[in-house]
C-alpha cells in the first residue's frame, strides 16, 4: 500500500469518525490527512505528506473550525428564537388534534400538533393556540 493511499484511508477514516465526536476536530485532521493524501500523491514520498499534513490540519483546526462552528451555532440559535416566536399564536386545525396528534397551521406552515391535555380532542377546521413548541411538534389548546 502506497503512502498516498494510507494517507487517503485516513483521512477517511477520521472525517466519518466526526459523525460519532460533533466537534469538528476529526473533521479538520481528516482534511489536513486528505492534504498529505494529495501531495504524497503529487510529490511522492512519506516525508512530503507529513508535512503537509503538520502545516494544513493546525490550519483547519485553528481557522476553518472556529468559523464553522460560529456559523452552526448562529443557525441552531435562529431556529430556537423561530420556535419561541410561535408560541402564543394562533393557528388553525387541519387534521384533528388528540392525544395520537394531528397537524395545524401556524402562520402558512403545517405543524404536528398535540392537545396541551392528552385527553382533549380538537376537531378540523377549529382556532387553537400554540402554547409550547416541542421539537417539530405545536402543543396547542382550543381557542375561541
């Protein structure tokens, strides 16, 4: 097995491990290992590799990753302050809403929906009131 090809499984190696860690570490050293893939490739010879990778993973790590990670963060925090802005509005019922669930409106979007009260039953077609979003699921009571 060739440097280049060691380099290359890796590399791969590492980038499929980031699915388990969410860091973006392992992703970072995966790419600096894809690097030393590429110019092992090129160049030839192990010592060209291990440079590139000790120049391009540092690179990833302390430049790349901060600003992904901001950029992650900013998205997970739009969405939260999204869900927050539903709550308190009003909505419409278009597939009946029990304890199994159901689907509203809210605003030109359909949600999966639950009664506040596993026990209350909300026909189609009836005004509620989103009082908790949970998930991908509207908590809502009738609203008249």
């Amino acid at each position: 097995m060739t440097p280049a090809v060691i380099w290359l499984i890796v590399g791969l190696a590492l980038i499929a491990a980031e699915v388990l860690s969410g860091e973006f570490v392992l992703l970072m050293l995966g790419g600096g290992a894809l690097a030393a893939a590429g110019v092992t490739f090129l160049v030839g010879g192990p010592v060209a590799g291990v440079i590139a990778f000790v120049v391009v993973a540092p690179l990833l790590v302390f430049a790349v990753r901060p600003a992904l990670r901001r950029r992650l963060e900013h998205e997970i925090e739009d969405s939260r302050l999204h869900h927050r802005a539903l709550e308190g509005r009003e909505a419409v019922v278009v597939s009946r809403v029990d304890g199994a669930g159901g689907r509203v409106k809210i605003g030109g979007e359909v949600w999966s929906a639950r009664p506040v009260h596993e026990d209350d039953v909300i026909d189609e077609g009836r005004s509620v009131l989103v009082v908790e979003i949970t998930g991908a699921t509207a908590v809502v009571v009738a609203h008249d």
